[in-house]
C-alpha cells in the first residue's frame, strides 16, 4: 500500500471514532445502548440490517468459492437471503418492534421468559453466546486475512488491531454508533464496489463483459448449482436464512426492535432484502472476473485482495481494503451489541441479584463492560480460527447448523400458529437439533448440505410436531394475549413489567 492507501484508511478510522464520540452524547441508558431508544427511522434500520448481514469473509472465503465455482455463490447466497428477509417483512419484522412497544425488551431474547419459561430462556441465550464467539471470531480472521495480502500484516496481529478499533466506538456509542457507522461504511463501500466493478470492466474490454466473461470461463462457472452447492444444499440455507436475517442472529433482530413501529420494521426489511438482490450482482463480479486475470491462483480466497491491489491505482485500493473493514466491523460491533443485550439484560440478573436492579448509569457501565469482553473472547477465537477447521467451516458449517436449534423457539414463538409450542418444545427442538449436529458431524460422513441441514430440520419438526400433539390443551392466557398484540401496531407502548427476569 502507498501513502495515499493509508492516508485513506486513516481517514476512514477518523470518521469512525467521530461517530462513535458523536453517539458517546446520544446514549442516556440501557434502552439508547441497545434499542437506540425506539427511534432509529426505517431506511437507517433497513441499511444497517444488510450491512450487519456480512462481513470481510465475503472478499475472503466467498471471493474463494466464487473463484473456484462461479455464479453459484450469488444462487446460494444472496438470492436465498434476500427471499428469507423479504418473506420476514411481512410476518417477523413488524412483531419485534411490537414486543418492544409492549414488553419494553432491549434484547432479543428477553421475551422468551414470558413466551416459556425462565429456564427456556437461559438454555436459549448461554447457548448463542457461546455460538457467537465462533461466529464472530471467524469474522475478525477475515479480516486479518486481508491486511496480511494487503499491508504484510501478520494474521494475530491483524486480529488484534481490527478488534480494537471496532471496540473502541461500537464500547461508547452503542446501537446508534453501530447503525450510523453501517450507513458511513455502506457508502464507503458502495464507493469502492462500484470502482472495483468500473476498472474490471474496463480492462475486459467494458460493458460487453458482463455477460461475455463466462464464455471465457470454464462451462461450470455459469452454473447454479455447482460442486457442493446443490440444490437441497440452497434449499436448506433458504430454511436457515430465514431464521437467522429475520432475528435468530440477534444484532439482526435489534434493528427491527429500534424501529418506531412494526410498518417501519416491514420497510426497514423491505430495503434490506432489495439490497441483498441487486447488490452482490456488482460486488460478486470481480471475484467471477479473477479467474481470468489469474488463473492459476494458489489461494483462491486471495484472489479479490490480490485483484484489488494490483488492478486499482493508489487511494482506491485504501477506499476498498477500507469497504472491507467496513462490512466486518458492521457485522462484528452488531454482534457484540447484541450480545451485550442478552448477557446484561437476561443472563446477569439470574446470576446474581444485585444486577437486576441496576439502573442508569451503573446499568450501562455494566453493559459496557460485557461489550469489552465479549469482544476480547472472540479475538482469542480468532487467533485459533485453524483449530476450528477454518474460516469458511467457522462460517458455513457450525454457524449454519447451530443457528436454527436455538432460533426456531425464538422465532417460531412469536407466530399465532404456534402458540401450543411450549417451553418443552422448545428445550426438546433444542436438544434434539445440537444431537444431530453431533451425529452428522462427527459420527458420519455427511456433506455439507447435510451437516448443515439436518439440526434445523430436526429442531424445527420436532417444535412443530410437539405443538401438534398438544394442540387440544389450554395455552397459559399471558401467552395467548402476548401472541395476539403483536399482530398489528398501535399508536402508544402499554409499558407494562419488563419481560426479563421478574417475569419468569
């Protein structure tokens, strides 16, 4: 990199720390720190959705599969995303900034206790916890694989300086830095995708090679399905897609929760799946390209840093290193954000009682504290990322599988349809999804459509079919009335108890 590269980059961190310091005086308590206080407007929520959806890992191993196997990565990947988010517009999004008008949540598992029962609730958020280190721990190796093509970073090193950064504004800011640095990095990116996209073109020979890139490639390139990505593989990411952009990846669900009402979360995800359809068809097309300029490339996940670096002129190649750490520092402070909600509002009150009646500033401090920790365990998964079988395995396969045990209770209970699902069919869902992770993982040899598929399925039939045979017995009326109210807006909160602890 030249100096105008990090000339760029630093002036990139610049306005990062000047949002978070902005945000610093914007944040009276708990509710401001996790929820933006209810009022964060729909095209701000919608934006911030999608760039929280992915991370650098997106130029790294998906800039692999798209090296290797082409079209598929927009088939598999952003197509299913942005019908799982289009189809949670009309019946998810709207219900969590519904439970928040009447619960007063600021997490998204907060209402489970109500919902269920506390100890549901407890098995549900220790368990995403402990699936977000990985999940953001693969993220922050990502990002780290990129300084390393760029800058000669090495890997450790890499992890520890994108951590602390994105530590830094997301620790003081909260949900407002985190949603108003997603907008300052979504344009940052929109910037340097589209330049990217521009000087690939041109040297193809313009616009022609949009479509004229894959005669020159090898025939399977232009193919939907591909190699591992199969048909049942695309299908069973549609199923986990669904559950994780429409809330069972938590920092997804709190950019509906910080909506004003249930119409600004629908629009909120209204935009979010557009954008998931329009652009990864620009911000895919250099890595499709790069098997042409590089044929023989020993590391495909390398092939868009490589590409980046040696086909942009000085400045643009900061602006795009820069759109990278952009998507994983939206995506990893989100994660740490919504962590923090869980852990301060429903783990730290059943462990101890004196947090149950934090208030103010000590309640924030506390929730400050957890962000700062959080994020220092899943730099140190980072930094044994390989012992995990790798960034991509991290991503796809345990985040994949994993997700759909734990969010199907959360999501699936929010939906009249399911109100005889109790918090039996919620633990046994549970169990029965980590179980046949473990069999297809480790006891088989199972594919990765399998490996992936087969605990959602598992989860979400056994929920579904325990609720069946129940379907005669009475539903506790708390249940029933909180189903019932999120199923239109209305104009005032009823403000009734917190749905955390004292309500289990």
């Amino acid at each position: 990199m030249l100096l105008a590269d990090w000339i760029v980059m630093g002036l990139y961190f610049l306005l990062m720390v000047g949002i978070g310091l902005w945000s610093f005086r914007q944040i009276k308590g708990t509710q401001d720190f996790f929820a933006a206080g209810g009022k964060m407007p729909w095209w701000l929520s919608g934006i911030s959705h999608h760039m929280s959806g992915y991370s650098a890992a997106v130029f790294v191993a998906y800039a692999g599969v798209a090296y290797q196997y082409g079209f598929t990565i927009y088939i598999w990947w952003a197509v299913p995303i942005s019908i799982a988010v289009l189809v949670g517009a009309i019946w998810i999004a709207p219900r969590w900034a519904r439970l928040r008008q009447r619960l007063n949540i600021e997490s998204p598992m907060e209402y489970l206790s109500m919902r269920y029962n506390l100890p549901t609730q407890q098995l549900m958020a220790w368990s995403g916890v402990l699936l977000k280190l990985f999940d953001v721990g693969a993220k922050w190796a990502a990002i780290a694989v990129i300084l390393n093509v760029f800058a000669g970073v090495s890997i450790t090193a890499g992890i520890i300086i994108s951590g602390f950064i994105s530590l830094f504004y997301i620790t003081i800011g909260g949900l407002w830095a985190d949603a108003l640095t997603d907008f300052a990095q979504f344009v940052v990116q929109l910037i340097a995708g589209v330049a990217m996209f521009v000087i690939v073109l041109a040297k193809l020979g313009g616009i022609s090679a949009v479509t004229g890139i894959w005669d020159q490639l090898p025939p399977h390139h232009s193919s939907a399905f591909v190699g591992p990505y199969t048909i049942g593989f695309i299908l069973a990411y549609l199923l986990i897609d669904f559950l994780s952009y429409n809330g069972g990846t938590w920092n997804l669900a709190q950019r509906f929760i910080a909506a004003p009402r249930g119409s600004d979360a629908r629009k909120a995800a209204f935009l979010s799946a557009a954008l998931y359809l329009i652009w990864p068809l620009v911000l895919f097309f250099p890595m499709w390209a790069a098997p042409l300029f590089y044929p023989s490339l020993a590391d495909p996940t390398q092939s868009y840093s490589v590409m980046a670096k040696d086909l942009l002129p000085p400045g643009l190649v900061g602006l795009v290193l820069a759109s990278m750490f952009a998507h994983t520092m939206a995506m990893t402070t989100s994660d740490a954000n919504a962590v923090t909600s869980v852990f301060t509002r429903d783990i730290l009150p059943v462990l101890s009682r004196k947090f149950r009646s934090l208030t103010g500033k000590a309640s924030l401090r506390t929730a400050r504290l957890t962000t700062v920790t959080f994020t220092v365990l899943t730099l140190i998964v980072a930094i044994n990322a390989d012992s995990f079988g790798g960034i991509l395995d991290l991503l796809i396969v345990w985040f994949g599988a994993l997700v759909g045990p734990i969010s199907i209770p959360m999501l699936l209970g929010l939906l009249p349809a399911f109100r005889h699902s109790d918090s039996i069919a919620a633990i046994v869902s549970w169990v029965g999804g980590i179980l046949t992770f473990a069999i297809v993982k480790y006891a088989f040899i199972a594919g990765t459509a399998t490996t992936v598929a087969a605990p959602v399925l598992v989860s979400a039939v056994l929920f579904i079919f325990i609720g069946w045979l129940k379907r005669n017995q009475d539903v506790k009326p708390e249940v029933i009335d909180l189903i019932d109210s999120l199923n239109q807006d209305t104009d005032e909160p009823t403000n009734p108890p917190s749905a955390g602890i004292n309500a289990g």
